[in-house]
C-alpha cells in the first residue's frame, strides 16, 4: 500500500491537475492507470508501457512507481505484454466548470434572443429588455405601440440600434407631444428669468423616472433638486425655510369690503343689529365659518357663498328702492356732466353747465332721447348707448323736458308716487324734478353698465377733461354711503383697481381670491377634514383686532399698500406644529409646484403618431 | 474543531485587511457621494453607480482570468483572494445604490437581481469555505492530493481485503470475511459520509467504531489482531473521506459560483447596452 505522505517521484506519477479529464477507473473508484487519458479524453493506459527499442531489441518502460520493469517484457513486435481494457475517462470538476460556464453563455444568448423575437405587427417583444412597469398615467397609451411610444430606436434596425447605444438620447420632444406648458417647455419653471443666467434647462428625464411601477409617482422628486437653483441654503422646511411674509397669505387687497371684525364682533353678536336683521344667521355665523364660507367646495380657497345666500338678508333692504338721478330740472349731476363732457367744476358752474344743461334740455324736447346718442357716439362709446338707458321711456323724457322747458313740473300718467324700478321722469325722491333710476336690487344690470361705461371712458381716452368727468362721475356712483344703489359699499375697490391699473385688472365685481401664486399650492380641504369645519379654521385664521381692515376702502382710489387684512399673518410655526417629523410631509414638493400650467396637447394623440412617422 | 465563527475571525494580522476594508468603504462612500451629488444636481445618479458596479464586476471576473495566467506577475493571488472578496462584497453595496431596492420592478432586472443574488451567495459561501474548511484540513494530521483520492481508496480497499484473505489463511476461519463482506466491504469501496464531514460531523469514525467493536466479541485473538489493523485502516479511510468531502466543497461551489457569474456578466453588458440605446 502507498504511502499518502511519500511524495517522491519515484513512488508516484504525474496527476495532470490542469488536464481536462481524470481517468474512467478513478471515477469508478478503482486505481487509475499511470499513463492517464489523452488531451481528447480518451484512454491512455490500455497497454502498461510504451515498450522502448534499443538496437534490436525492445525494453520495458514501467516506471518504478507503477512497479518497474515487467518480468514478461514487450511483445517481439515493440508491444506492450500488458494490455488493458480502455476506460471511459470522465471531466474534471474544470473541465465541467467550463462546460457549464458555456452552457450559462449559450442560455443567456438564447434567452435574450428568443424573448427578443419579433413579437404582433413585426415589433419586437420588450421581455428581454422589460425595464419595468410603466406607471399607471402612461401604461394605457403605450398598449398598443408598446415601447416605440417613447422609445423611438425601438423597432429599428441593428445599426440604428448601434448608432442609439453611441448617442446621447433626450426623449423629451416625446413628453411634450402629450404635455404641454404655460411658458417654454424645458425652461426652469417654464418660465424665462432673465436675472439668473446660471440656470440650466433640464429635460424630463432629469426630475422624472419611468418603469417603477404602476404606483410609482412620476411627480415626487426629491428636494435636493430644488436646491439647485434655490441656493437658499434651505434643507428642511422645519429647520430652516424662510418665514412667511408679515402678510402671508393674505397680501393682496380684497376686492369686495367685508369687515370680519365688525360682524363677528358686533353684528353676529350684539342684539341690536341681531334684533335689526337676521337673528339665526348671525348666532350661526358668528361661531361657524361655513355659515359664509363654501367648505364643500373648499381647494386652495374656501370661497364665500353668494350674495344671495348670505347678505341679502341683513343687507338687500339698503339696495333695493334706490335712486340714480341722472339730472335735475335745473342742474347735472357728474353722470350727466360726464355724458356731457363737463368736469366737476364746469358741470356745476352756472354758465358753463346751466348752459350745457339748457341746451341738452332743448334738444330732448325736441327730439327725445337722440342728443343722448349723439354724445355717447362722440366718446366712442355707443355701444354702451341702449344699455346706459335700458327701459327709458323716449316720450316720457321728451314731455319732462318740454315741461321743464315752459317752467312746469312734469308728472307722468298715474302719477309720481308710483314706486316703479327702472327710469322715471318728474318728481323724485328729494322732491326735484329730475330724470332719474330706481334701482331693482343687488346686481341691477343698469348700475353695472354705468359703471362699466365710466371705467371705459378711463382706460379709453387721454383727455384730462374727460378723465376728470370720468373720475368724478365714479367717485360719485361708488361714494360708499351715498352712491347710487350702495354698491361702492362693498364693491369699490374691487371696481377702482380696474382703474388704477387698466388692463391688468378687470372690474372684480365678485370675490376674488388672494394673489396668483403660479408655484405654490394649498389645499383647505384636508386640513378641514382634520381639524373640523368650525374651531378648526380659527387654528390658522386669527382675526386681528388691531388691524386698520377699512382705511383701504376708505380712500378713494384705494391705496393697496394701506391694505391690512382683518386676520393675523399666518406664520410657518402654525404649519409646522403638524408638518414635521413623523406627523406629516414638509417636503417642498407639499406646497411647491414646478411646472407653470401643466396640461395636454388636445390633438397629442394625432402629433405623437406624426412624429412617430 | 474550531467554530466556524472563530475560525473566520481568527487572523494573525489584521492591518492589511483592515487597510483594504478601508478602501472598499471609502471606494463606496466615494461612488455614494458622487451619486448623491449628481441626484442634487441634475445628474443622473445610476450613471456613476452602474459603470462603477460594472467595473468591478470585470474587476471580478478578471480573477478567474488571473488564475489561468499564472505565468504573469500580477500580484500574487494571496493578494488577489482578498481583493476578489472585499471587491465582492463591495459589489452588493453598489448593486443596492444603483438599484434604490432590493427587488428591481422589470422582468429583465428581476432576472439579473436573481442571478446576482446567486452569484453574491454562492461567493459569500465560498469565502466561507474557503476560511472554515482549510483549518480543518491541517487538523486531520495528513495532506492529501484530491486528484490521488481514488488511488489511495482503491490502495485500502485492496490492504483490506489482502488483511482479510490473510486471516482467512491464517486462522482457517471465515467470521471476520464474512463479516467484512457484510459491513466494512461498503465503506471501503468509495468515500462516504460526505455531508457529515461537510458539518464537520464525526458520524464516519463513529460508524467504524461501533462495527469494529461489534464484530470484536465474535474474534479470536488472532482475528482480532486482523481486526486491529482494519480498525486502523478504517481510521485512515475515514480521514481521507473527510478530506475529499473537504476538497470536494472547496472546488464544487466554483462549479456553481464561475457559470452564474459568466450568465450575470453576460446580462449586465446586455443590460447596458439597452441603457444606452434607450435611455442614456
């Protein structure tokens, strides 16, 4: 028996560690033969030795560790005498880890190209290349085309593809055959900033990332990517957002006057008003902001309810049954002056606009409500000409005027007592004789086309004389306490800042909400949902009862920097108080959008297949 | 035996591996810093995290290469093994940065996720193996070549039954044939108790123990002394057993570890070939 720890050469034979095969009886655990298989893998050892002639004669050559020199010695022909039957040599565990590592090789190949096989409509199957499931916005357009809905290389040739792998890609003018913008597509915020050259214009793919499933948010970007061009130094909302204006949110002028201190201070309280109007709407309103505020609807406002549903019971008594007097018998009034032309000192001059007066007075005699038209027209505003006088009666003016022109009074059939809405002619209210408008309520259509014809006089001519006549001719149908059908009360500065600042602003009849911030966003709605729809609005919205709220309205043009609102400035603590750790999302994407006006292309089913093609 | 934990931690110097540990954690935070950096800045991160992670998966694969060229002087493969594994294991922290998760969403990125899990297990286990099993052949006491197994199996199969055709002659009796032909006959054709020694059990010897000392109260003294000598052949058998089960293990799991890796090779470069013609 050999000895394991005799490594000598004599007693042991070559073990061929790096040949690709081991002898068929040392698999079998039998002795292997010295000799070993060949290169091929087949048997080495059929015969002991390889019998070596010398001069005539042939010696044996078993090696000593193989037991030396046979005694029967080679066969006369240089054969060996000791032959065996030949073995079936098996691989080695290399030669098999190259076998498999090949058999890996050729499944892989084989995977990938059957999978890749030319799938429907001669388009290639994407299994071998299934980066993942689209998200559930694009998965349903890209059914039909499947991956050269974006990817255009899809489907094309070997060289193309070649060509693609050594080209840089940007799919965006794919994403914009869908999306479009309010400002240039891949501009930051789809808006120019002139002031940061730095910028870059990323493309969609920088933010958005497509195959992490169906649930995945394309939208939720990480704020660090904010930060890049916001270089405020601003991590974390919590630890170090910047505070909120002094007048955050409410920074813009309100267009229609509403004192939030004084109703639900006074009149949602106080029986005197309580007892004067509406008993149970003021104890409902004063404890639940909802009486007044539309929570159903609430989004990033919670907007009034309307006129109709909540101040026409206290207030349409001081609306309705109004006088509008355009002129009486013996002076103008500013509309008439501003009809006329006349600013505030000629129309109340005794010359200049007694005789203005006289003389209009003389042509309506003659010729009815023309001479009106006529001076319209030559303001270039006669399409305001049937609306100024809607429901004037021609014949009745025509009479008043050749009453007065005679020096009497005039008084229409049935006489002046009748309280009829609309345009009159003779005694009025005060006793005059006047040409005048009794007002029919809230919303009277009349008093909106006066005040729509003043406002475009102002934003339509660059006569001083006018704009006088104009400006007083408004301050006089808005004057908060005494103007015609009340409505500078509440809608004055809502209507003036169409003034102050002509085509920027259109007359703000109704609420408007606070200033456009096209990057930002809120929502009411679940913070109601949280904290209820009562106490729960007073946790940010504290009425501030220091604060000025009316010297705004008062002034006449209101001044927007005097405007303070009724409610105290919201402060970011209020926010962080739940938006932090563990409780809820500061991230800046919360409040912050990026895209200004994101929307769709209507035809973006038509432009993909054309671009496609 | 040493436990498998002790023997993994059981080092003479730790300075070159604390060194090259060093160097794979600051290689790491160095590609997670860039990735970050380029996440904040408009960047791509799976760029740099996917060339690099495919850059030391050629590392890898390069060792394989490395072995075949040993006539080359690059590094000895002392130094190699080492940097084959921390470079290993550095790959499983980059497959997780590049990928943001365990589990990638695609069927073609399953795929490969799958394969690269196998690959980084079957590698771990290897390291393990290679770690573990090395000291418990130096406590056996002798060296074998695994190639020569078969021979020095059939060496003591055939002393075996020349021991027992001897004592046959000898005492003219045929109880320890029989009774070799019945039981230790088994245990001398071929190795066994492969999964035992694997645990690093000692099932074999018992085995051979309990039929030596069974068979023994059937002996005369003369047996006995024949069953003295199979009892020591036996012993042998059952540590060049352990030693080829040892072996074995030390060569098998490559069997499994170089064919996965070659098919994960192969996916990744279709992989980035796809990237590049889809999306970069």
């Amino acid at each position: 028996m050999k000895d394991i720890n005799d490594n000598s050469h004599e007693n042991n034979s070559y073990l061929r560690p790096n040949c690709s095969f081991q002898c068929g009886r040392a698999k079998m655990w039998r002795k292997p033969c010295w000799q070993g298989p060949d290169q091929k893998g087949g048997c080495g050892g059929t015969s002991e030795c390889t019998p070596y002639r010398k001069g005539d004669r042939y010696e044996c050559r078993r090696p000593k560790h193989a037991g030396g020199p046979c005694v029967q010695g080679p066969l006369p022909d240089g054969q060996c005498a000791n032959t065996r039957v030949a073995c079936q040599p098996k691989p080695r565990l290399r030669e098999r880890r190259k076998q498999f590592s090949l058999i890996a090789v050729v499944t892989v190949i084989a995977s990938i190209a059957a999978l890749m096989t030319t799938g429907e409509n001669g388009k290639l199957s994407p299994l071998s290349m299934d980066a993942g499931q689209l998200s559930s916005v694009h998965a349903g357009f890209t059914r039909e085309e499947g991956c050269g809905s974006c990817h255009t290389v899809h489907d094309k040739d070997a060289l193309s593809w070649l060509q693609a792998a050594f080209t840089p890609h940007d799919q965006t003018e794919g994403c914009l055959n869908c999306h479009q913008f309010g400002g240039p597509n891949t501009a930051p915020h789809n808006a120019e900033f002139p002031d940061r050259s730095d910028l870059p214009n990323p493309t969609c793919n920088t933010c958005h990332t497509e195959h992490k499933g169906d649930n995945f948010s394309l939208v939720q970007v990480s704020d660090a990517l904010c930060s890049n061009c916001h270089q405020s130094n601003t991590t974390s909302f919590v630890k170090n957002h910047k505070a909120f204006p002094d007048d955050f949110p409410s920074s813009e002028p309100n267009t229609i006057y509403f004192n939030h201190d004084k109703h639900l201070g006074e009149y949602f309280v106080e029986d005197k008003w309580l007892d004067k109007r509406d008993r149970a709407f003021g104890e409902r309103a004063r404890d639940a902001c909802v009486t007044c505020h539309q929570v159903e609807t609430a989004s990033r406002e919670v907007k009034p309810r309307p006129y109709r549903e909540v101040c026409a019971n206290c207030h349409d008594d001081q609306i309705r049954g109004r006088e509008f007097v355009l002129l009486t018998y013996d002076s103008l009034t500013p509309l008439s002056g501003l009809l006329l032309g006349l600013n505030e000192d000629d129309a109340d001059d005794e010359d200049i606009g007694g005789e203005k007066r006289a003389e209009l007075m003389e042509k309506i005699a003659e010729s009815g409500f023309d001479p009106v038209s006529e001076l319209l027209d030559e303001q270039g505003q006669s399409d305001f000409t049937t609306r100024l006088f809607k429901g004037m009666n021609s014949e009745s003016i025509r009479n008043a005027a050749t009453a007065w022109a005679e020096g009497d009074d005039y008084e229409p059939e049935g006489g002046t007592e009748i309280k009829l809405r609309g345009w009159k002619a003779g005694e009025n209210a005060n006793g005059d004789q006047a040409i005048s408008y009794l007002i029919s309520g809230h919303e009277d259509q009349v008093i909106h086309d006066w005040v729509d014809y003043i406002v475009a006089v102002l934003n339509s001519t660059d006569d001083e004389n006018l704009r006088d006549s104009a400006n007083y001719a408004l301050s006089f149908l808005l004057d908060r306490e005494e103007g015609a059908g009340a409505c500078g009360k509440c809608h004055q500065a809502g209507v003036v800042s169409s003034v102050i600042q002509p085509g920027k602003h259109e007359i703000q009849w109704g609420y408007v909400g606070q200033a456009n911030r096209p990057y930002t966003r809120y929502s009411h709605a679940p913070h109601i949902n949280l904290l209820g729809s009562n106490a729960g609005c007073k946790t940010c919205h504290k009425l501030n009862a220091e604060a000025d709220y009316t010297a705004y309205f008062e002034n006449f043009p209101p001044q927007a920097d005097q405007f303070v609102s009724s409610f105290s400035a919201i402060s970011k603590d209020t926010c962080t108080e739940c938006h932090r750790s563990k409780i809820a999302r500061f991230d800046c994407q919360l409040c912050h959008t990026y895209h200004h006006k994101p929307g769709f292309n209507i035809d973006f089913q038509e432009k993909r297949k054309t671009s496609h093609e | 035996m040493a436990s498998i934990p002790a023997i993994l931690l059981k080092q003479r110097n730790w300075a070159p591996y604390a060194i090259l540990a060093g160097i794979m954690v600051a290689l790491f935070v160095a590609t997670a810093l860039s990735s970050t950096y380029l996440a904040h800045h408009l960047g791509d991160p799976a760029y740099v995290t996917g060339y690099t992670l495919f850059g030391f998966m050629v590392f890898l694969i390069i060792f394989n290469i490395r072995k075949r060229l040993s006539m080359l002087p690059i590094f000895k493969v002392r130094w190699w093994t080492p940097l084959h594994v921390a470079s290993g294991i550095l790959v499983i922290a980059l497959f997780w940065l590049h990928t943001g998760t365990l589990w990638p969403g695609g069927l073609y990125e399953q795929a490969i996720a799958i394969i690269f899990y196998l690959v980084s297990l079957s590698g771990l286990y290897g390291y393990m193996v290679l770690r573990v099993y090395p000291g418990w052949l130096t406590q056996t006491g002798i060296e074998v070549i695994y190639e020569e197994v078969p021979a020095i199996v059939a060496d003591y199969r055939e002393e075996a039954e020349r021991l027992i055709l001897e004592c046959t002659k000898e005492t003219r009796s045929d109880t320890l044939a029989r009774y070799y032909t019945e039981t230790l006959d088994w245990f001398f054709r071929r190795p066994h108790f492969i999964i035992n020694h694997l645990l690093g059990g000692r099932k074999g010897i018992h085995w051979v123990n309990q039929h030596i000392s069974t068979a023994r109260r059937y002996l005369n003294d003369t047996e006995r002394e024949y069953l003295d000598k199979l009892n020591d052949l036996a012993s042998k058998k059952n540590r060049i057993d352990f030693h080829f089960a040892i072996q074995s293990m030390m060569k098998l799991w490559l069997l499994f570890h170089v064919p996965v890796s070659v098919a994960l090779f192969l996916l990744s470069l279709w992989h980035l070939l796809l990237v590049n013609v889809y999306s970069l």
